[in-house]
C-alpha cells in the first residue's frame, strides 16, 4: 500500500509540474490514485464529470483544478498516517 501510495504521489507530482498537458486521462488517473490512498475529496467527482462534458480552455481549466485537488488530498493522506496526541 505505502509503494503504492508513493508511486502515485510521484506520478502526480510529475503531472502537477507540467499542469497545461494534463489530459482527461491524466485526471482520472490521479482521482483513481487519490481514491487508492484513502482521501478522495468530493469535489473532485463532480469536477471530473463537468471537464468530460466541458471542451477547449475550460476543460483545461477543470482539469487543473482536479489535478491541484488531487494532488491535495494525496498529501492529506500523507500526513493522516503521521496524525495523532502531541504532548
């Protein structure tokens, strides 16, 4: 789980540097990936229904967005695992 878990946080963080060429592949790519991790946020559904609808500039805006949350809740995930009492 943790190998796969860093696999995708590298995936998207390489996705997250190049944002202007992710695909609707590339978003629901990294949705799967933040679902797989355990914190998949809602918006991001919903956002990926409207970008498959959406065509040209606002598709891509969309898609920057899904992979921002994304990449988001991966990092949200990361840091659950180390959560607990500070004393």
């Amino acid at each position: 789980m943790k190998l796969s878990i860093t696999i995708a946080a590298l995936a998207l963080s390489l996705t997250a540097a190049s944002l202007s060429a992710a695909s609707l592949d590339d978003a629901q790519a990294a949705v799967k990936a933040a679902k797989t991790a355990g914190f998949p946020w809602t918006t991001t559904v919903n956002l990926l229904k409207k970008a498959d609808k959406a065509e040209g500039d606002k598709q891509s805006t969309i898609i920057e967005s899904i992979m921002l949350q994304t990449a988001a809740s991966m990092k949200q995930a990361e840091l659950a695992k180390k959560a607990g009492p500070r004393f």
